[in-house]
C-alpha cells in the first residue's frame, strides 16, 4: 500500500495531521484475532465512553438526546466484531494496553476551568479518537485482500466519521466554536506528534 494523494486528502478532511503509516494495514493482516480482537475492546469501550458521558452530564439535554442511541450502535459495533471473530474461528483475546488513547487522556486539562471546559477536553479527545478509527477502517476498506472484510470495514468507516462529527458539534454547541477550534487544533499537532512516536504495530486499530 502506497500514501497517496487521495490518503492525503482524506485524513485533510478528518482534520488529522499525519497519516497513518503505510506498513499499517499488512501488519494488520498478518493476525486477523489479534486486530479483530483489538477492534472489538474499542468498540465495548467507546460503548461505555458514551455511557459516561451521560453519566456525568445528565443535565444537558443535547448531548443525553445524541448519546443514548450511540451507546447501542457502538455495542452492536462490538457484536458485530465478536460475530466475525466467530464466523472465521478466531477467539477473542484479552484486552490490551491503548496507547495512543492514553497518550491523548494524558493531554487533557483536568481539575481546572469551568464544567463546560472540561466537557470540551473529553469531547475533543472522543472525537480525535473516532477520526483516527474512521481513517483506519478507511485503509482497510480499500487495501486489506479480503473482500469480506473490505465490505466490513467500510461501514465500519462511515458510522466513525458520523461520531467524529457528532462529538465535534456538541462541543461547539455546549462550549463555542471559537474555543473548540483554538483547542482543537492543539489536539492535532499533540495527536500527531503521539502516532509519529508510537511503534507501528499490527495487533492494535490506534
């Protein structure tokens, strides 16, 4: 697989600053449980990101309204995983350490600021990590050499940019446009600077 210009312009519109490194998606294939077993943990846990989100911000209407059906797509997304982890005889493994997520929590301003300003610290980081997903599943879609997965992934694909914007529309609208787009643009160059010192490995989807 080749970074070409089209790769290029797809993360562009993501917002995302590197791409992902081309040696990615046939490591990727080299252990299909291991992949499908890592996709599987970050769908059970974005399941229960939106269930903490809810948790903790039951006052605003919007984001209960928006996250409530997106905590039983993420867990059908895990069903879904679990389901062809099944339907080729692979095994779900054990959940593994997510370095990338923690690199981009550890970026995070906590215990300072207003509540709406540490709302938008956990929606950027949410949505920075479904960009990255969406990019990923996008690689898969176009150059894993199973067509079943192929089909797979690229809905996989579509539903992340949905929740890439979803969570970047409720920051706006809870904490303003003007704030959302000074921070968000930390968060890239941050996320960035995170992939291009991370091990290129096959066994994780970040």
């Amino acid at each position: 697989m080749k970074t070409t210009q089209e790769n290029i312009t797809s993360i562009q519109m993501l917002g995302l600053q590197l791409p992902t490194d081309p040696r990615w998606v046939n490591l990727a294939e080299m252990d299909l449980e291991e992949i499908l077993t890592d996709h599987a943990y970050c769908e059970q846990k974005a399941a229960m990101t939106c269930i903490s989100l809810i948790q903790n911000y039951p006052e605003r209407k919007e984001l209960v309204k928006e996250l409530a059906p997106l905590v039983t797509e993420e867990w059908g997304h895990f069903r879904l995983v679990l389901s062809e982890l099944d339907k080729r005889g692979l095994d779900l493994g054990k959940q593994r350490k997510d370095e990338y997520v923690n690199a981009l929590m550890k970026f995070q301003r906590k215990g300072i600021g207003t509540q709406e300003e540490r709302l938008l610290e956990k929606l950027l980081v949410f949505a920075l990590i479904e960009a990255r997903s969406c990019e990923r599943f996008r690689l898969l879609s176009l150059y894993i050499s199973d067509d079943d997965l192929k089909a797979f992934y690229h809905r996989f694909m579509v539903s992340e940019a949905g929740h890439y914007r979803l969570f970047i529309d409720l920051a706006n609208h809870y904490c303003g446009e003007e704030k959302v787009r000074k921070r968000w643009k930390e968060y890239l160059a941050h996320e960035a600077e995170v992939l291009e010192n991370l091990e290129v490995r096959g066994d994780r989807m970040h």
